[in-house]
C-alpha cells in the first residue's frame, strides 16, 4: 500500500512529471502556481515538499546546469522515480472519479456553467 | 551590466544557508532575482523553510530520543550525588532540564548545518561539543535558571560521553554515506522510523521515571 499523497503534493509531482527534464526548483516553482491557480505558493513551501518527496522515496535529485544567469551556480534537478508515478497515478485515478461524481451531479464544468441544483430536501414521513 | 543581488547579500544569504543546500538555493534565488527588496524578502522567508526542512531531514527522532533520555538521566544522577537538596527542591528537575533540551537543539542545528562531504573520525563529537558550549553560555547569562557549577561540570562530561558514544555508534542521518542519485529515503530505511504510538513514548518515559524514583528513594 502506497502512503497517500496531500493536495500539495500532488501539484508538486505533476509539475515535475509536465517538466520532464526542466524541473529545477524555479520551474517547479512557477508550474506549480500555474496548477494551484488562484492560490499563491511560496518558494519555501517547495522546497519543503521537494525534501520530503524526496525522503519518501517519490522523486530522485541530482546537480547539475550552472548557467551565468545563476552566478555560475548549479541547478538541482528533479525526476519522478517508478514510486512516485504510481502514487501520482493513484491520486489522479482517486480525483477523476470524485470529478466524474461531481459532474454527474452538478453538470459539466467545461463550459465554464456550474448548474448547481436548489437545495430541497424532502423530510420522510 | 549584469543584474544581480549585492555581494553582501548573497554572501549573509550564503551564510544563513545550510551547505548541503546552498547551491541550488542560492542559484534559484539569483535566478529570480527582480530587486534588493524583493531578494531581502525572499531570504527571510525562504531561509527558515529550508532550515527547518534540513533539520527534518537530518535529525532521527530515535537518537535524538536517546540522546534527550540520556543527557536528562546523567543530569539527574550528577545532581541526586552532588547536589540531592535541588532535586527536592521547588523545580528543580525542571532546571535539569534545561541543559538537556539545549544540547539537543544545539545538535540539530549543527547536524542541518554539516557538510555531508567532509568527514574526520571525530566529527560526531563536534555537535555535541558545540551543545554543551551553548548551554554553559545560558548557563551564565541566567542565573535564576542555572545549576550549581559541580553539578553542571559532571553532568556535560558524563553526558558528553553518553551523547558522544551514541553518535559514534548511530552516526547521524547528515554523517552516513551519500550514494549518488539514490533517494535519502534508502538511507533512512536502516533505521527504525519512529511512530509516535504509545508504546514508543510510554517505554522510555516509564524506563526514565523508575531510574528517578530509584534515585530518590536511596
């Protein structure tokens, strides 16, 4: 049984498996804003998630890159490891059903409508 | 001309972050660089995440529960020989205690500060050192709080050597070997992960309680 992955974690590994071989802290940074949209995240709080993906075994890091734009430093760049996909692929397995219940109840969402039924409870005798 | 944070900044920027870490962060940070201002505020919030995420990382709740439990026992026992009247007296092993949880402070921080690729047979005992230095400064600067000198003495040596030998014998998380490209959580699995059951927290506190009461019922 694969340890259950939180909501923030599961933006961070989609953003690393979308980057493909891009996924440096600054690019995780800004897809995972791009994902989390409207809500803002921190740079900080990425890189606390990367460390503890890491430690669960999910992602793999190595360093490499140093551009002169970085001052010569080098990047860390992160790649989703065989553990890590499967749990992605839980989660994402886990949101499309909650999505396909929602959307049988309230209508589709592609079209930017939310067809919200009326609450109207209907008391039993 | 090229736009980039003073070197003042990245240099106390630099300092402030771990080593393990600093290149990348230290890079990302440049990379987003917009202004003086922008970087000040980036730093002070980005710096304390990694720190503590460090600290995570290198810190073992198992040792770092040993070490407490020992530090806390050699104090106790220095003070039932040297001094019995501040064990009966109005919280006095709550002042026991103080050292203990400095020294394991101290250590962590230490351990989230040490470079993984620089290693001496006598490193294990540059944390604890630096602990017990720490705690003799608060010692000295809040008296209300301190332990009498004798005590305070035997107790950093006899809990220097208990700390030390642990730390020889369980290197910590930061000291042991790195494989390239291996993830930190193979590393882990020699260890025990700690979960907070019962059990766990019960044992030792029970083990530490009866050593106590056997102290004091001498």
């Amino acid at each position: 049984m694969l340890a259950s992955l939180g909501h923030f974690e599961q933006i961070i590994l989609t953003a690393i498996l979308s980057l493909r071989d891009e996924a440096y802290g600054v690019t995780i940074h800004e897809k995972a804003i791009q994902l989390a949209a409207p809500k803002n995240i921190s740079l900080g709080a990425v890189y606390v998630t990367l460390d503890r993906l890491e430690d669960k075994g999910f992602i793999s890091s190595c360093l490499s890159g140093s551009t002169p734009q970085r001052g010569g430093r080098s990047k860390r760049f992160y790649r989703l490891e065989a553990l890590g996909e499967r749990a992605l692929e839980e989660s994402a397995a886990t949101a499309k059903r909650v999505w396909e219940t929602v959307a049988e109840v309230w209508g589709d969402f592609a079209e930017g409508v939310r067809r919200r039924p009326k609450w109207s409870p209907v008391r039993p005798r | 001309m090229e736009s980039g944070p003073s070197k003042v900044a990245e240099i106390i920027a630099g300092w402030l972050v771990p080593p393990a870490c600093r290149e990348e962060i230290l890079g990302d940070m440049r990379e987003r660089y917009r202004s003086g201002l922008r970087y000040f505020l980036e730093a002070a919030h980005l710096i304390p995440c990694v720190i503590f995420s460090r600290i995570c990382r290198t810190t073992d709740a198992v040792l770092a529960l040993m070490e407490v439990a020992s530090l806390y026992t050699a104090f106790v026992i220095v003070a039932k020989y040297f001094d019995p009247v501040l064990i009966l007296g109005r919280s006095g092993f709550a002042r026991l205690a103080i050292p203990p949880v400095i020294v394991l402070a101290t250590m962590s921080l230490a351990d989230a500060y040490s470079v993984p690729q620089r290693r001496w047979p006598l490193k294990p005992l540059v944390a604890p050192t630096l602990g017990f230095a720490v705690a003799y400064t608060e010692q000295s600067m809040y008296r209300q709080w301190s332990l009498p000198p004798s005590v305070f003495a035997w107790g950093s040596g006899t809990g220097l050597l208990l700390v030390s030998t642990l730390r020889l014998e369980f290197p910590s998380i930061a000291d042991q070997p790195q494989a390239a490209h291996a993830p930190a959580f193979w590393q882990k699995l020699e260890l025990v992960p700690l979960s907070l059951s019962p059990k766990n927290v019960l044992v030792p506190c029970g083990i530490l309680l009866a050593v106590i009461l056997y102290l004091l019922g001498r």
